[in-house]
C-alpha cells in the first residue's frame, strides 16, 4: 500500500535529514569540499641598473614603465617591451640598442631574445644590425615565425619584412668616439704579435673601464628584464650590444634560450649580464630556474648557478692571481611566488640592481658571491 507524502511531511524529513547529517562524525561524511579561490601574487618587476637609470629623456624608466603596464591589465611580454625599449633608444646607454659600442670594425651589433612563460613562446635574433630595437625583431619572431632564432643578414631581411626601419648605422658620436680611443690604444703601429693581440684587446677595453671611460655594466652590454603579473604569469627580455669591440659575429648568452635568459611559467624566470661565454659554457639560467623548482629561493638558486661557474673556470687565463674567474656575472631571478633576487659574482663593480614593486621603483643591494674584485 503507498502511503501519500504531503508537502509538509516532506519539507519535515528533508529537515530531519539535514540534522543527522550535521550530527554525524565527518569521518562518515568524508572530507569537506575544497572550496577553489583564485591566487595572486604581489606584481614584481627586476631588472639590471640599466633598468632604473635610463629613460630616454622620458619621465619613466624600463622597471617603471612595465610594472605600471603590468598592473593596468597588459600582458606581460608587451609590458617589458615596453620598458626595455626606453634604454634601447637611449643613445646614453652604450651598453644597448641605438648607441651600443660596436664590435672590432665599428659596427654595432644587436643581440635580444624574449620568453613568453603562459604561452611557452620564445625568440631570439642575433648579429642584427641597423634596428634600434633588437627586443621587439625578437619579438617578431616569437610571434611570426616557427623558430626560435634568426641570425645576421637573414635577421635583418626577417626585420625589413616585418616593416621595422634599418638605418645604416647606430653608433652616436660618443659611441663612435669611444671605438676611436679603443682603437688608438689598442693599435698605435697597426699591427701586433697574432698571439697578444686578442688578450691585449681585453686589457685595452678594461683599461677603458678603469679610466672612467665606460661604465662596467656598458663594457659588458645588456639589459635583462623580468617580470611577475598579479595573476602569476611570468616573462623576461634580455637585449644587448655584445661584448665591446667583439669580434664581428660575436654572439654571447643573450639571445640564447637557457643562458642569457630562460622562463618557466609554473617555476620562475631568470636572466643575466656579464660574460656571455660563461653562462653559454653552464645554461645558467636554465640551471637557475631548475633549482627553483626544486624549491631553492632565488638568492640561493643565483648563487649555486655562480659557484657552477666558479667551478668551471680553469682556464689560466680567466683567473687572476687569486686563482678566481678575472671577470663578473651577475644574475636576476625571480620565482612564481613573487620572490626575487639580485646576485653577482663579486662584490666589487655594480653594486645594485634595479626592482619595481607596489613601493615604487628602487636599487637593490646585489648579494656577492665572492669578496673584493675580478682584477684583485
């Protein structure tokens, strides 16, 4: 016989029913649902000096520029774009894009390369000469071709066709100027013994430095920029001139993905300036953001990936009379939590880096690996 369920009866056991449940033991019920709220980060932007002190006549530098992109709601990679392109165009900074010191026969040669962490896009260009802004040609490639890296003649064709301006030369009078005095100092009779004359070249650019002629961080060229957005999405650039009075064709680290730059969308990102040749030798920043992942802090990631140098130097003539690597490398790391860090092999030389935060835009003390200086 069916027995007829009112509204009222039913509305009484469906209460019922909710009591005993909120009365049972919840190893009976089970775990409560996970409630899924959406993370954010604090927005970071960190950069090399070149980052903070060049702004092209502007009232913004790079770090400023992208971090105020970053929390306006532009993606990431447009927003570094952005800010590094400030010291490209800046023909004070001799380190960069337009006004970069030339290589051996006075041509000024770009090298950029950029990583888009959500996307898991990269592109690089390298030897490019005649644009001013090597960052956005690699850009262009990231976003237009199914490579990763162009080079030389065929760089800069891919930029011509691309619609970017190629002007017969970037040096500015003080960049030209500079390759003169390298030049008179380097070669007052025209000719040298084949066997000094690289290592000789060398001395000469650092006596430069020395002579406050050009500034270290301009010897060595680049800029790298990386940033965090609130929503976690991570990406880096890093752009540069060379080495000064390289060999023509000369390409270091930065353009190349794993040592001038490498970003991991669920890890971390970290870039570099200094000798290109050793993190070539090591993929530094490749080894940096595999021991983020393995849950090192940044400071700590920065500084195992100077000690893999250090430990890989052992050719005499990169080592001073300490026995220690004869020149400087320095590391910006930044990991999916927003925390970051500026390292560098000595203590000597560059002192800072550059950071964008909700505090606005600041130098940084670099943490040292090693004490005194790379000539010491």
């Amino acid at each position: 016989m069916k027995t007829k369920v009112t509204r009222r009866g039913f509305l009484r056991a469906a209460a019922g029913a909710g009591a005993a449940l909120a009365a049972a033991p919840q190893s009976l019920l089970g775990s409560a649902p996970t409630v899924l709220t959406r993370k954010t980060v604090k927005p970071v932007v960190i950069s090399d000096l070149s980052g903070i002190r060049y702004k092209n006549g502007g009232p913004v530098s790079a770090v400023e520029k992208a971090f105020e992109m970053i929390t306006s709601g532009a993606d990431v990679m447009d927003a570094l774009m952005a800010g590094v392109n400030i010291p490209e165009l800046d023909p004070e900074e001799a380190g960069v894009g337009y006004g970069g010191l030339p290589n051996a026969d006075g041509v000024v040669q770009l090298d950029a390369c950029c990583m888009h962490g959500p996307k898991k896009w990269a592109g690089g260009v390298a030897a490019l000469e005649g644009v001013r802004t090597p960052s956005l040609v690699a850009k262009a490639v990231m976003e237009y071709t199914d490579h990763h890296l162009l080079v030389g003649k065929g760089a800069q064709d891919f930029a011509r066709s691309m619609g970017f301006t190629i002007e017969p030369d970037l040096n500015t009078e003080k960049s030209r100027r500079l390759w003169l005095e390298w030049k008179r100092r380097l070669d007052p009779n025209h000719y040298l013994d084949p066997e000094k004359r690289v290592e000789h070249a060398y001395e000469v650019g650092l006596g430069m430095v020395r002579d406050g002629l050009i500034e270290e961080g301009s010897f060595w060229g680049t800029i790298n920029c990386d940033a965090i957005s609130p929503s976690g999405d991570l990406c880096g650039v890093t752009t540069t001139s060379g080495l000064s009075w390289k060999i023509p064709g000369r390409t270091g680290d930065s353009p190349i993905l794993g040592a001038g730059l490498y970003v991991d969308n669920d890890v971390g990102a970290a870039g570099s300036t200094g000798r290109g040749e050793a993190n070539l030798y090591n993929l530094s920043s490749y080894l940096i953001v595999e021991q983020l992942r393995r849950g090192m802090h940044p400071k700590d990631a920065g500084l195992e990936a100077l000690r893999r140098i250090e430990a890989n130097t052992v050719e005499q003539r990169l080592l001073n009379d300490r026995g220690l690597p004869r020149f400087n490398v320095r590391f910006f790391v930044l990991n999916k939590q927003g925390e970051y860090a500026g390292v560098t092999m000595y203590a000597a030389g560059e002192t800072h880096h550059a950071v964008c935060t909700e505090n606005g835009a600041e130098e940084r003390p670099f943490e040292p690996l090693l004490s005194g200086a790379p000539t010491d």
